[in-house]
C-alpha cells in the first residue's frame, strides 16, 4: 500500500538507489509515450523556496526531447537490489527503437498530479513539475577535471529543475 509522504522523508532510500543501480526517470515523448531512463545522479533540496528534483539529462540521449517538450517527470526509485536488470537495460538502450518499459516487463500507472506516469514496481515515487532547464556548456565549468572526467565527447547535461508535487512510497519502505 502507498502512502504520501514529504518529500524529504526517504531521501536516504533514494541516496541509496541514485548511488547503487539507480533510479528510473520517466517523461512523456515528443508523441505523449512514456519513456524510462536510468538516472544515477540527481538533487533533491529547496530551490526558489520549494521542494526541488534536479536531474540531469545528455542530448544524445532520446529522453532529451521529452524531457524538453513536457512540463513533468517522475522519478522511481525501486526498493535496493530489486529491478536490476530493468535499471540496466533502460541505462544503456534508446527509447528511440525499443519500448523499455515493455522488454522489462514494467508497468506504467497513472500519477496523481502531473503527466508523467510512474513505475508501478517501484517503491517510491517523486512526481515533478517542470520550473526551469539550463543547458550547460564546456563554458559553464570551472573544473577541467570535472568537464574531461565526464564530458570527454563534449555532450554536457541538461540541468532541470522539477518542483516536487507529489512524494509517496510503499508502506513498509
């Protein structure tokens, strides 16, 4: 059974998915299909006085256009060692050619306030509203280290900040 929670009540589940496996982002397309992707990085705090999800998301990536044609995004987080096989393929396939959510056996309800569907396997949910998108740039960072660490293709991040609307999870979290 799910239960609303705050949005700061189980960051240390979600720490724990975003830092072992990862969690499941989720975004409309450009055509209104839902789309997974596997985060592994991710913020969550208080940005202009309002509880905030930040991921981050690579042009080259096909949840890029999604992600910027929409106003909301989920994030799924599963409980720790389940849905392994789900989180990597959906971190290494392309929505373009293939439905993830269907070759991983994933099912997709309805989220209470936003657009954005949740992940009914998992076992929390942020549902987001889309405030605002930064797109960096090599120009943006001040740490080489960090632009040649992770940036070597040169293809940095979409920042987007989602408020969170809804938080939930299953009861025995």
């Amino acid at each position: 059974m799910r239960k609303e929670i705050e949005w700061n009540a189980y960051t240390d589940h979600l720490w724990g998915g975003l830092g072992s496996g990862g969690a499941l982002l989720a975004v409309l397309d450009e055509k209104g299909k839902p789309n997974p992707m596997t985060i592994g990085w991710g913020q969550v705090g208080i940005v202009w006085n309002r509880p905030v999800f930040t991921v981050l998301v690579r042009p080259t990536r096909y949840t890029y256009g999604g992600i910027k044609a929409t106003e909301s995004f989920t994030v799924n987080v599963p409980r720790h060692g389940e849905l392994e096989e789900a989180l990597a393929l959906c971190g290494s396939k392309s929505g373009r050619a293939l439905d993830k959510a269907k070759a991983c056996g994933l099912t997709w309800e309805p989220s209470k306030k936003v657009k954005a569907p949740i992940i009914a396997e998992c076992a929390l949910f942020f549902e987001c509203e889309i405030l605002s998108r930064a797109q960096l740039s090599r120009e943006s960072f001040h740490s080489g280290d960090v632009l040649a660490t992770f940036y070597p293709k040169g293809d940095p991040h979409l920042v987007v900040f989602g408020e969170i609307v809804a938080c939930y999870g299953e009861d025995d979290l």
